[in-house]
C-alpha cells in the first residue's frame, strides 16, 4: 500500500495458500481518496428553539432572520439527514445499569465514513473511515484511524475485501427499492464488518462526502489547525493549481479547498509531509476537532447566513444514524470535553505497531501482523485503550478462581477480562475444586458496583451472589469486589 508506515518488511502471500481470499470478488482499486466525514447538527422544526436554545445559542435571531422559510427547510433537511432509529445507552444523561448489554456500552462510537461521491471516481469507495470515540462518563474521547486496505472478513459471509469496498458491497447486495435504504445497508453492513473485526460496538456513523466536507469548511470560514511539519502534495496541481497543497508547519488557516486536499493526501513522489495513510488519519482528526469547535463557536450559530448555508450542505451531501435529540445530547458532551482529552489512535505506532502490508490475489493489502483471522491483539489493544467508562469509574478489583479440570482456564478468562479494561487481582484455583459445570459470580460490594455487576452477569450469563457455597471469601474484602469461580461453561466464553 501506498506510504504504509511499518517497522515490519513488507510481505508476499502466495494467493494459492490463502484459497479461501483469491476466489474472492475483488474490489476496484480508488483513483481519488475521500476527505474526513463530520458529525453535525440537524433538527426537526418542533424543536428548533429547545435546541439552539440548549447549546446556548440565540435562536430568537435565528428564528426572527430566517423566518418560516427556514423553519421549514430545517425540518425537510432533518428528516434527510437525521436517519434515527439506533440509540447507545451511554447517551442518555441518566444511564440505569440494566440497559447495558455488554463492555462498550459505556462509550458512544461513531463510524465516520467519507466517500467521493457520484461526481468523483470511485467516488462509492470508502477510503476515509475512522472510528470516534466518546466516553461520556470520564468525558473524554478517542478517533481511531482504521486503513482503506485493512483485509476483512465480511460480516456475515466467508469472504474478505478490503473495508474500502464494504459499504458499496452492501449496496450492490440491497434489495431495496430505494437509494435511501440502499444506502443504509450499506452503511450496516460496513459497521457490523468493521464492529466484528475491531471487536468493539458501533453504534452510530456519519457520512460526508468530498462536495460537502469543502462547502462546510468554507461556509464557517475556513479552519485553523497546527502542523507539526512541513506538507506538499503536487498530486493535486493538475486539477487545482500550482501549489494547490503546499502548507507551511506552524499554526495554519485551512480554505475548504485546502482541508479537503490535505484530508486526501497521502504522499507522492516529490512530495513531502505526508507519508501514509496515517499520516493523513492524523491530519484529519486535527480538522475534525477545529471544525467542532469552528462549527460550536457563536460566530456560527448567531448567523442566519451561515446557519441557512449549513442546512442546505448537510441536507445535500451527509446523512447519520443520529436522532435530533442525540445530536443536543452529543453537543452538550462535546462542550464538556477538552481538545488535550481527545486522543489519536492507530495500529502502527509503536509499541502497538499490529499491522503490517502483503499482497492478495494482486492486491496491496493491510493485514495484522498475528496472521489475517489472528484479530486478538488488535481487539485487546483497542478494547484496553477504549475502556468502558462505568468501568473505569469503578475500577471494581476481580479475583477469577479456577473451579475445574480445564487448565489454565481461570488464566485465559483473566486475560480477556483485563482486554476490557477490569482490574484483575487474582488467578489461581479454587479450593476444594469441585469441577463446576457452571460458573459463579460473586458480588462483594453489596450491589454499590452496579455496572461491573451488571457486566459481568451478562458475560457469564449468570445472576451474581452474594456468598459462595464453596469458595472462601478473603478476610479482608477491600482487597476484592468480585469473584469469578469459572466453571467448564467458560470454556465457551468470548
């Protein structure tokens, strides 16, 4: 792949040992990359006031300027663009342990998804997705940068493409009769592939696409990003004039010719500054943060203008999962977190450098450096940096005791447990081991953990207790919170 950074030689699969990938269809390879997808604000007409008024905004001038024109081009633009239908209970102001289902329920993560679109080549192809992360709880945030050509298994299918090529996949398989629904299953099949092999839920996405992303940028007035060095990319001077990408490091104020160019650039020869895809992930999740807080600032929301001028491109070129009450919930999150908690993630910087490049079938390819199905270091990597929230408030301790014959079973139950982020203080057998067909999870704060209960129930899909018949209980009980007596039921726990 192109300008793929790794500390790992390049490698060649032989398409013959891999029989299960060469019959695969093989996605067609993108002339351009897309910019970055942008989560925004769209609202129904009922509740244009309650809204703006909610983020602190002067909807009365808004309202008076735009008149009922605007309240009903809002509304049409809304029900475009604000699909709705999904909700995470973690974006509830108010979250009751028994919503919960799994770890990761206590983070928000949103797919944001960048295409071409119909007047770019290749413009169905994927080639900007990145993961956000919001952990509501600690108020803190995360933008995970995941490779065009990162091979994955489909969801639900025997087959691997590269993630570029998912969502148009998704499409081609649709049997709706609309572009809208198309386009939906699209989109769900590209997050359930992405959630299936990252290992974590994925509740929401956002999609822009290039058209879009640039009249937003210019609509607030361009935004102002740092680099840290040096960036040219002539690959663009053909299209848009000479020196149409040649930034100087320093603090710099982007045009939205400019942001959309530096999101795309991904190094060429005689270039410099941008050496790789996540060189370029790295860029735009910069533009994400200064777009949100262009897009937040009142210089944007106290100007009919701009406001009129925002519809329109969201209604014309994005569309998300969001409902117009999550996008309020979602900005009063946002205001309460600082750009220093809003971390970068990839799988190449090391020590967590997990991937590595080779070719399949003909194709430049991004694979794990454990073997293509071997997704556990990757999955324990991103789970322990995107801890659940409610479990990092606790921070419960867990002793886990082996209650069978089954060795080294309490030590592989520990291991995944710490992948999501439980703090666990204890591995060894229990006594007078019984050889327990089943396992047992015992509560030792009296329900004060709720969520660590709660999760931990649904793991093992049992009701937790307050004493075990079989186990003793440690003298000193701030020493545990909980105590997992595995039985051979675990064997087949995830």
């Amino acid at each position: 792949m192109d300008g793929f950074r790794s500390n790992t030689p390049t490698s060649t699969i032989d398409p013959s040992a891999n029989a299960a990938h060469s019959s695969l269809p093989q996605p067609h390879d993108p002339t351009d990359v897309p910019h970055k997808p942008v989560k925004k604000h769209k609202r129904r007409r009922v509740s244009v006031f309650k809204i703006f008024r909610r983020v602190g905004l002067a909807a009365t001038v808004l309202i008076i300027a735009g008149g009922s024109y605007f309240g009903v081009k809002l509304y049409l633009t809304g029900r475009n663009v604000l699909q709705g239908g999904v909700s995470a209970p973690a974006l509830a102001s108010t979250v009751d342990a028994s919503q919960l289902s799994g770890e990761g329920d206590g983070r928000v993560n949103v797919l944001l998804i960048g295409k071409g679109g119909d007047n770019h080549p290749g413009g169905q192809l994927t080639d900007t997705l990145l993961i956000a992360s919001i952990d509501p709880v600690n108020k803190k945030a995360a933008v995970v940068s995941i490779p065009r050509d990162f091979w994955m298994k489909v969801a639900g299918t025997s087959s691997y493409q590269k993630v570029n090529s998912v969502y148009n996949l998704g499409k081609e398989k649709s049997t709706a009769k609309t572009k809208n629904q198309e386009e939906t299953d699209g989109v769900k099949l590209l997050s359930d592939t992405m959630s299936q092999t990252l290992g974590i839920p994925i509740q929401y996405y956002a999609m822009f696409d290039f058209t879009g992303y640039k009249e937003l940028v210019d609509t607030v007035g361009g935004i102002d990003i740092k680099i840290d060095e040096p960036i040219f990319d002539p690959n663009f001077d053909g299209q848009y004039g000479r020196n149409a990408l040649r930034l100087p490091a320093g603090n710099v104020h982007l045009s939205g010719t400019q942001a959309l160019l530096l999101g795309r650039a991904r190094g060429v020869a005689g270039g410099y500054g941008v050496s790789s895809d996540f060189d370029r992930n790295e860029n735009q999740r910069k533009m994400i943060v200064a777009l949100k807080d262009k897009l937040l600032s009142s210089g944007t929301y106290t100007n009919p203008v701009k406001i009129n001028q925002l519809v329109t491109t969201l209604g014309d070129n994005a569309k998300t999962s969001f409902s117009a009450g999550e996008i309020i919930r979602l900005n009063q999150i946002f205001k309460q977190i600082k750009p220093a908690d809003i971390a970068s993630i990839d799988f190449v910087t090391p020590p967590n450098d997990l991937l590595t490049t080779g070719n399949i079938a003909g194709q430049s390819v991004v694979y794990p450096k454990a073997g293509i199905t071997n997704l556990g270091p990757i999955q324990n990597y991103l789970r322990n940096t995107l801890k659940d929230g409610f479990l990092q408030q606790e921070s419960a301790k867990v002793a886990v005791y082996n209650d069978t014959n089954i060795s080294g079973l309490a030590g592989k139950q520990a291991e995944i447990l710490r992948s999501f982020g439980y703090t666990v203080t204890t591995v060894t057998d229990a006594p007078g081991k019984q050889n327990s067909p089943t396992t047992t999870v015992v509560d030792l704060t009296g329900g004060t953990k709720k969520f660590t209960k709660r999760y931990l129930e649904q793991r093992f899909k049992v009701t937790a207790i307050a004493k075990p018949a079989n186990v003793q209980i440690p003298a000193d009980p701030t020493t545990v919170d909980f105590i997992v007596i595995v039985g051979q039921d675990a064997a087949n726990t995830p």
